[in-house]
C-alpha cells in the first residue's frame, strides 16, 4: 500500500503540476447553428489561447497581474502552493516509505513522514479541488445563463478533469498513507 501511494502521489504531483500550467480551464462553446467553427478559445490561469483550424495556435500571457479577477489571482495562488505542497508530500512520502523498519520491538514501525506525507496528500487535494471545482460551477452556471451572450459561453477544459483526477488520487494517497 505505501508503494501504490506512493505511485498515486508521483502521478498526481505530475498532474497538479499540468493541470496548473495548462491553458484548457476554459474553452469556447460552439453551441451555435453554425457547424463550421475556425478558432476555438481557451482559457487558463496564466494566459488565454486561440486555436485556428486546429493549425495554428497563438497564446497570450495575460498583460498585468493586477488587471485579473480576483477568482483568478486566488486561483493561481491556491494551485502554485498545491504544486509545492504535492512536491513536498511526495518527498515526504518517499522518505517515510524508505525509513519504515519493522523491528521486534516496535512491529508497526511505521516513520511519521508517512502520516505527515499523508496529511499533507490530503490538504493538497483539497487546495486542487477549490479552484477546480469553483471554476467549473462558474462555468456551468454560465453556460445555462439566458443573460449571458452566446460567444462568451465557455465549456469545462481538460485541465479541470486533469485537477479532478489529480485531487482523488492525493485524497486517496493521503488516505492510504493516514490509515498506517
């Protein structure tokens, strides 16, 4: 169990780490009658992208820090402390799993890295889940809302499934790595 968590753990380091620096948070909805689409619009936390014809591809970084919503400067925040904390949990998790020594006279023998990798696993998928699941819930309510215009209507990205993912396997390594 301590090898798959930490396999889980190394994977959704890996996947906080995209899921952050990925464009797709928020994509164009091409929910018109028109069938022929040219550009599609993404939307990440650090820069938007268009996409022509599948082709082309231009990005931009977003100009001032200081010009962005508040949502999204939480946001940024909130994934670059999870980056950090999964790279330390992950660390932790290696060395709790390299210095568990099972003796006669402690059988558990189980290092506190383990449970202190696990805690932070677990406060790591939670910090994913805020921006992710918060992103979605405004993308979603606006998508069904009638007063917003069709061109400004976005759909859910791959980064917010890679952030889900990410954040069920730290919760389930944190919940592993707890249970010893």
């Amino acid at each position: 169990l301590q090898i798959t968590g930490l396999i889980f753990g190394g994977v959704s380091m890996v996947g906080t780490l995209a899921a952050t620096i990925m464009p797709q948070w928020r994509v164009s909805a091409h929910i018109d009658s028109n069938i022929v689409v040219f550009e599609t619009t993404w939307e990440g936390l650090w820069m938007d992208c268009i996409s022509q014809l599948g082709i082309r591809l231009q990005c931009k970084f977003y100009d001032s820090v200081l010009a962005l919503p508040q949502p999204l400067e939480a946001f940024r925040a909130l994934m670059c402390i999870a980056v950090i904390l999964s790279i330390i949990s992950f660390l932790m998790a290696i060395v709790g799993v390299k210095y568990t020594h099972r003796t006669k006279e402690d059988p558990r023998g189980i290092s506190v890295f383990i449970l202190a990798a696990g805690v932070a696993f677990l406060l790591t998928g939670i910090l994913i889940l805020i921006p992710v699941s918060w992103t979605a819930g405004n993308i979603i309510h606006d998508f069904y809302d009638p007063e917003v215009p069709m061109p400004l209507k976005r759909e859910l990205g791959a980064a917010l499934y890679v952030g889900w993912v990410s954040a069920a396997l730290l919760i389930t390594a944190g919940a592993m790595y707890c249970s010893f």
